[in-house]
C-alpha cells in the first residue's frame, strides 16, 4: 500500500443497512490480508462513546446547537486521536458515518446553517476527508420496517417521517454534489446484493 491510506466512510438514514454493510466489507478485507481500521461516529474513542450515550439520551433536552457542537466534539477527538494517523500510517479506515452526517441530520434535518456546518469543519476537521462514500439511500418506511428488530429507539431514531425525509434529502443533495466521492446504493435492496455491489465497487475503485 502506498504512503497515504484510504478513508471511506458508510452513511445513510438510521434503518438504511450501513453498519451491516461496514462488517461485510471489513470482512472482505481481512480474507484480503488487510486489516482496516473499523470506527463510528458519533464515539470511536473513550470520549467519543460518553459523547454517544448523552446523545442517545431520550430523557435529555438537547438543544440544536448543542447537538451540533456535541457531533464535533466527538468528530475531532476521533479524527485526531485515530483517523488522521491511522490514514498517514497507510491504514484503510471505515467509519460509520462521518461528517456528512451533520450535513443532512443537523443542517437538512435540524435546519442548522449549513454554512455554520462548513466552517467548522474547515476549522477543527480540516483536510481529512473521505475518500469514499458508500451512501445507502433507502425511504422512512422501509427503514423503519428494519429498525422493529431493534430495542428501544434512541433520541434522534425516533424522529418524524418528515424529518428523516429532510436527512435522506441531504444526502442525496451530498451525493449530487460531489458523485466521484459518493456511491450511492439502494439500501432497500436485499443485504447480499448491495454487499457484492459495494465489494465490486470497493475492490475496483481501491486496485485490490
Ligand atoms: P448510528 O446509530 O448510525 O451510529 O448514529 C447515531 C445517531 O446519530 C443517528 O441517529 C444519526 C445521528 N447523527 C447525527 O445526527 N449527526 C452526526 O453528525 C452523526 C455522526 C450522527
């Protein structure tokens, strides 16, 4: 591998299939001989995860901004502390969600400026961005049809249809506006599918 790693991110509305599609491509990998750096936002480090758990907090009124603030605040531990020297080392990093994560949730889905959104990240994030984006577009309802498995809903899982409609808007907007970087699959397609897809693309993209 050369001097520089690769960065790829996986996003998508809560229910849309991305953590499950991180696993398959990680497992991919390791029958590769590679051993990518796995990692999640909102956590990844110690202080990341305790920035996780307040956030899932359904009995905790968080205000918008301070959402906002509390999603960098585990970005730039994160980024930091793992990400930015795992990718100058030459790791291949996958991380469930990234920064366009807080593009669609808090500035399409919350309606925080997305100029504000910007200028953070070019103040405390910086030049590490994603290399690849595997985007797992799916609708509100077959996402919720997914999430009925799971145990309770977390604070911003159990938002509106309508607001999940904003978030799948901003990603797709994301995804219009910088095609070389995002892939888009469709995330209401069965698992194997959009594994061989994302796997196929990964392996030709990457010169594996
Ligand atoms: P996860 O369940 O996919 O790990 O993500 C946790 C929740 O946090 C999910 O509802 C999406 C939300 N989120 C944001 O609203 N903004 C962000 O920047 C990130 C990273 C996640």
């Amino acid at each position: 591998m050369g001097t520089k790693g690769l960065f790829i991110t996986f996003e998508g509305i809560d229910g849309s299939g991305k953590t499950t599609q991180l696993e398959l491509l990680y497992g991919d990998l390791r029958k590769k001989g590679i051993t990518p750096v796995r990692t999640r936002e909102p956590g990844g480090t110690a202080l990341g995860e305790k920035v996780r758990t307040l956030l899932a907090d359904r009995c905790l009124d968080i205000l918008p901004s301070t959402e906002l603030l509390l999603f960098f605040s585990s970005r730039v531990q994160l980024v930091e502390s793992l990400i930015r020297p795992a990718i100058e080392e030459g790791q291949v990093v996958l991380c469930d969600r990234f920064h366009d994560a807080t593009v669609a949730y808090q500035g399409y889905g919350r309606g925080l400026s997305r100029n504000a959104i910007a200028m953070l990240e070019r103040m405390f994030v910086g030049r590490v961005r994603p290399d690849r984006t595997y985007l797992l577009d799916c609708s509100y309802v077959t996402a919720q049809k997914r999430m009925m498995s799971r145990a309770a809903k977390e604070r911003i899982e159990s938002m509106d249809r309508t607001f999940f409609d904003r978030v799948r808007k901003g990603y797709r907007d994301i995804a219009k506006s910088e095609p070389g970087r995002v892939v888009v699959m469709d995330g209401g397609r069965r698992i194997d599918a959009v594994h061989k897809l994302i796997k196929d693309d990964f392996l030709r993209w990457a010169g594996y």
